[in-house]
C-alpha cells in the first residue's frame, strides 16, 4: 500500500515528525518532489536532526530511503546529509536515488541568488538553493538526469552546450564570471563517483515492491498553498506539493496512494513573500514564534525566522480538499497551551463578502481575517496519550477546526517527539 504524507499549508506543518513515526510501520520512504530548499527538523532517540534531502525514514534500520525521479538532488548535500547522520550515531541509511531523477548544478544556485539580487525589493524570498532555476531547466529539457552521467560523450558535449547558453546571460544579464566547462565536467565525474552505488530504477524497484505487499510512504515537502498551480502564484515552490504528484515524482500508479496524510498545524506559519491572511505581528507574533514548534519557529534551513498567523480554517480546508486528504494529523497543538483567548480565522472578507473558499492570488491579497476566537486550555497538554484525557477546551479546539476544515483529524500531535501522538478512531 502507499500513503502520502503532505501538508495542508505553507510547509513547516510537522511532516518530518509524522513520516518518521509512520515510518516504524513502512518499509520505504520515498521523497518524491524539492530539494535542499526546506527542511524537516527531526526529534528521536538519535538526538535532533535537519533533513533536507534525505527521506524521514532514514533513522530506522528497516526502511529504504529514496530519492524520487521528481525531487531536485543536490548530490554533495545529499552524501553531506549522509555523513552528519552516521557521525551521529544512525546506523548507515539504506539509500536510493532514481535513474531519472535531475541533478542540482553548481550553476543553478548561482543564478538563484544572482536572479534575487538582480530582482532586488521584488525578489521571491528564496532560499538560493538554485529550485528555481532547477525546474526551469527540466522542463526547458536542458537539465542533467542522473543516468546522463554515466554516458561521458554525452555529458561531455552537453556540458559544452549547456555552458554556451548560460555563459551568455552570465556575462549580459548578471555580469559574472563564465562557467568553464573543463571545471564543469570535472563536478560531474565527482557527482557520477558519489552517486553510482544508489543508482535505481526506482519506478521497477516500487512496482515490484508493490507485488511483494510492501508498505511505501511517499513525503512531501512544503505545503498545498507552496504548490505552483494550486498554491498562491507566483510565490510558491517550482514542484507540485500535492499527494498526487507522488505518483508522478515516484513513479507509482496513482490509484496505489490508498492514503493521503494531510498535515496541518495547529496554528500558522510561512517563510517566504506572498499573501497571508491570518498573519500577526508584533508582540502577539513574538510570543508565538518563540514557543512554536520545538525551540521556536526558525526556517530549518536558513534560520529565518517565520511569519506567525492563526490558524486559517479556509487555506486549510482547501489545503486538506486539493491533497485529497483521508487523515488530518493535526500537529504543535502544545504550544497554544500558554493562550486565554485561541483566535482563528474562519472566513475572508473580500469586497465586503465573506467567504470560506479560497481565493485566487489577486483577490487573496484583497482579503481581510474574520477571527473568531475560542476558549484557551492554559495547560501543559504534552505526555497526554488519550483524547479523552485532553483538557475540555482543547478537545473543541479540534472539534471546531475539524468541523471547518471537513476532513477527519486522526492524529493530534502534541509534542514533537515519536511518542507525542493521540490517535482518534473515526
Ligand atoms: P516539516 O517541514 O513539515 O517537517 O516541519 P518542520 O520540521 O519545519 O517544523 C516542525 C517543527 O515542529 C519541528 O521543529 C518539529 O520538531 C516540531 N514539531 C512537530 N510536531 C510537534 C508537536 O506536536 N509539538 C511541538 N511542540 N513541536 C512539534
């Protein structure tokens, strides 16, 4: 069977938590869209982790962690991710990576930061990973795939090719320095060694675990409202975000995924530029940042600090809808403990109406917050293991987002360890 874990929001739900304890009863995780670009922070008996590349699963001794054909692989960061967990004490990670996933070149995280600098005060937020400008080549169908490197004379004379068009705009449009294309194929063949043991059909290698009955976990990274088609345009990720999209980013029969796990946290939070409704400011952001998540709500990968909101129960029920959701795990409900008042944005005001269905980008960035607010718990919930034994309050908090959202929360996590979870049977 294959379940999807994804998230409902702008990424930074609590996905890595959630795959790395379904994945004790799975035995391979595929990450099948990204790169580098976000991370998922992991908290197990190993210590604390920041996975960019590397599955969630990779803690345990059972699964095989792949890189699917849809994610855009950083090779010296992937081997990088490798090495810091092994120096830490995981047992060595039984590693995949697709034939035909694309690879990540020196050159596209050039033009991501040179593209930002150009755009100046317009620029997009990126985390200068080169996404952007990995995605553009793939389907510009100037990218390298990983079984490219090991056919020297096409590499060879597409590296030559590929130099002369980016030498161009290097030179005209961002006024840096050429690639030289000797340096480039040299990158390569240090790519082609590091990566050779991994190499997979990952397409064959699932479809014949599939027969054998085995249980396969697809991870998502970021969020529906990151997604380029579903998300708010133009400030979202280059891949789709969506569960089905781990079909295609993994290669498995869409009617495979049987389960679609929707993360979706207790509250807001997005990095990046682009409309946020519920967001908050201030004092009021301050406190939340500083208790969310686990030590606080930093990008994973650039330390940033994220924009706060209240919990959004439109971009959520349209998140969970276009996941295609089957499960909510509704994560870091913890950390509102500390609230006498919980707000919550139930609906948008565009233009004097109000609404609960959401927006295109244009008429999003128009829209105002209607807040309504709910009674806070004012406890430490952490260590609970019952739904039953949760606060009064607490348990309609859930049941009021539950009923906004229209999609069944299964999962409450309310701590970031494996442990911390609360399963109701619905
Ligand atoms: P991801 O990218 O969706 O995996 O999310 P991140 O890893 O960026 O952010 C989630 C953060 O919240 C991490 O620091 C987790 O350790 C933490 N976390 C996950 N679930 C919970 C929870 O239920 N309670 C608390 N307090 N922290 C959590």
């Amino acid at each position: 069977m294959v379940k999807a874990v994804v998230g409902a929001n702008w990424g930074d739900e609590g996905k890595g938590k959630i795959t790395d304890m379904l994945a004790k009863e799975a035995d391979i995780i595929v990450r099948f869209q990204g790169g580098a670009n976000a991370g998922h922070t992991i908290v197990n008996d190993y210590g604390k982790f920041a996975l960019h590349t590397l599955p969630s699963g990779v803690f345990y001794d059972h699964t095989t962690s792949i890189i699917g054909n849809g994610v855009a692989l950083n090779i010296p960061l992937l081997f990088k991710e490798v090495q810091d967990i092994v120096s830490k004490g995981v047992p060595e990670p039984k590693i995949l990576v697709s034939d035909r996933a694309q690879i990540v070149m020196p050159y596209h995280i050039l033009f991501d930061q040179y593209e930002e600098e150009r755009l100046g005060k317009n620029s997009f937020g990126s985390t200068k990973s080169g996404i952007a400008p990995f995605y553009s080549d793939k389907y510009a169908k100037i990218g390298f795939q990983v079984s490219e490197l090991f056919d020297e004379e096409l590499l060879k004379e597409k590296v030559e090719r590929i130099c002369e068009t980016k030498n161009v705009l290097l030179e005209h449009l961002y006024h840096k320095p050429a690639i030289q294309p000797a340096e480039l194929l040299e990158t390569l063949h240090q790519y082609r060694d590091m990566v050779q043991p991994f190499v997979c059909d990952v397409s064959f290698y699932l479809h014949q675990a599939l027969k054998e009955g085995k249980e396969i976990l697809l991870e998502g990274q970021l969020g529906t409202l990151k997604d380029p088609d579903h998300g708010i345009y133009p400030m979202v990720t280059s891949s789709s975000t969506l569960a089905a999209y781990g079909a295609i980013g993994a290669g498995v029969p869409p009617y495979e995924i049987k389960k679609v796990v929707t993360v979706c946290k207790a509250y807001s939070s997005a990095v990046g530029a682009g409309a946020f409704v519920s967001e908050i400011f201030g004092e009021e952001a301050d406190e939340l940042r500083k208790r969310g998540g686990d030590g606080g709500e930093f990008g994973a990968t650039t330390g940033r600090p994220r924009r706060m909101g209240w919990f959004d129960c439109v971009a959520s029920k349209y998140g969970c809808r276009l996941q295609g959701t089957t499960d909510v795990a509704f994560t870091v409900l913890d950390v509102l403990g500390y609230l006498d008042e919980i707000p919550v944005c139930t609906a948008y005001e565009i233009n004097g109406e109000q609404t609960t269905e959401f927006p295109t980008t244009a008429l999003l960035e128009k829209a105002n917050p209607v807040i309504e607010k709910l009674p806070g718990w004012k406890c430490d919930i952490r260590g609970i293991k019952k739904y039953e034994d949760l606060p009064e309050n607490c348990r309609k908090y859930i049941e009021f987002v539950e009923e906004k959202i229209g999609y069944p929360i299964t999962m409450v996590s309310n701590g970031p360890g494996r442990d911390d979870i609360i399963y109701r049977n619905k």
